[in-house]
C-alpha cells in the first residue's frame, strides 16, 4: 500500500478521477455533424490515368505515367 503524499498514491488517485471523467455521459449540449453525401461525379477509377488526367488534370501533371 501505498504512504498518502507519496507519487504512487497521487497517481492512483490522479487515475481514478480521470476513469470517473471518462465514464461520464457526454454532455447535453453535445451535437454531431452530418456530412453531406459524396459527389456521385467523383466515384471513378482513380487508377485510369486518362480518366485523371480528364477529371482531374493538375493532379495528373503531378504523376505523370
């Protein structure tokens, strides 16, 4: 056991609050975010160079085949 004062206690003691904090149920005024959906014109083959370099030209100048 550990002497009161002594670092292993103030650890101890240090763990047990932040657990207590951990456990807490989040706050009411906490929110989430929703993300709009993704840009259907975007799903293509990332792998196509042509296709990159068509949709996507700076990028494709950047890696070049």
């Amino acid at each position: 056991m550990a002497r009161p004062g002594h670092r292993c206690a103030r650890f101890t003691a240090q763990s047990g609050a932040a657990a207590k904090r951990a456990s807490r149920r989040p706050d009411s005024d906490a929110f989430t975010i929703n993300y709009p959906d993704l840009d259907p014109a975007r799903d293509f083959d990332f792998d196509d160079h042509g296709e990159v370099a068509a949709r996507l030209p700076r990028i494709a100048a950047l890696y070049p085949e």
